[in-house]
C-alpha cells in the first residue's frame, strides 16, 4: 500500500470522526430539543386542565340563583347589615355562599363571616368577631375562627386575613 492510499485511508477516516462526531452534536441538541418540548407540553397540559377547571357562565348563574335562596332561606332580617356571595369552583364541581353580617347586641358591634356549600346547606368556615368597648378593633381577636379545609381537616385561624387565605380554597377567587 502506498502513501497516496495511506493518506486517502487516514482523510476517509478522519472524514467518518467528524461525522460522527456531528452526528453525536446533533443527536445531543436533538434530546435538548425533546426534553424541553416535553416540559413545554406539561406546562401547556396544566393550563389546560386549570382552563378547564374555571366555571362556565351557565354553572356561575345557576350558582348565583342558588346562593340566592340559600341567603334567602336563611332569613338574614334584622341585622344591621347582610350581604352574599356566590362562587361555583367548577374543579370541586360545588357551589358556594359566602354570608357577610353585622349586627349590634348589647351595645357590641358582631361580625360574621360564613362559608356553606348553596346546596347541600353545609359550613365549611366560620369567623365570628364583635367589638371591644376598650380595645381598639385590631386588638380583639376573633370569637371564633375555623375553617373546614380538604386537605387537612378543621383548622383554626386566628384572624379574619388568616380566615380568607384559608377559605381560598373553595371560593378560588383570583385578585
């Protein structure tokens, strides 16, 4: 074998290196490539179930007719003030009423604040406060606060933010 073959043989072998070598850059930015399509299908899979999980305006109005007659039924008469809220969580597929009253008793200013499921008529949170003739309103603490959460059971809060970000849960309000 002469030179001129030695250097062909040496060339087509350095030729056959570097392609594989390419072969190997481009196998490894295609794997790249893949495990962040992957992740941009997951992330896009989890929208898609969280899009699927807001109430349609149907469920929402039937909700609120629901709510309605749940606050009507209670016979909130006589208090100072009452007031409603109504909230379909289409991922719990529930109804919700968030009752607001306030009412004074023996010169003490009362507040509640209570969460039911519209249908079924069951509370799910409570938070009772009245006034203090002394102390300042940020100073009292609830009368009672607890909140019936999934995950973990009755849970007892100690102010009406606590209340709300425990409540969040079924009413799932976005600000």
């Amino acid at each position: 074998m002469g030179l001129p073959a030695m250097k062909e043989r040496v060339i087509a072998a350095a030729v056959v290196v570097l392609l594989i070598a390419a072969l190997v850059v481009v196998v490894v930015a295609d794997r790249r490539r893949i495990r962040n399509l992957q992740h941009q299908v997951a992330e896009l899979s989890e929208k898609v179930e969280a899009s699927d999980a807001l109430p349609t305006m149907e469920q929402q109005t039937a909700c609120d007719k629901d709510a309605k007659a749940f606050f009507n039924e209670a016979n909130y008469k006589g208090y100072l003030g009452a007031e409603y809220y109504s909230h379909y969580n289409a991922a719990m597929k529930k109804c919700f009423v968030n009752t607001r009253t306030s009412e004074m008793i023996s010169g003490q200013l009362w507040t509640t604040n209570e969460l039911y499921d519209a249908i079924e008529h069951k509370n799910y949170a409570t938070y009772r406060w009245r006034s203090d003739k002394v102390k300042k309103y940020w100073e009292v603490p609830p009368v009672e606060c607890s909140v019936e959460t999934s995950k973990d059971g009755p849970k007892t809060c100690n102010s009406d933010v606590e209340f709300v970000q425990l409540a969040r849960e079924y009413m799932d309000v976005s600000d």
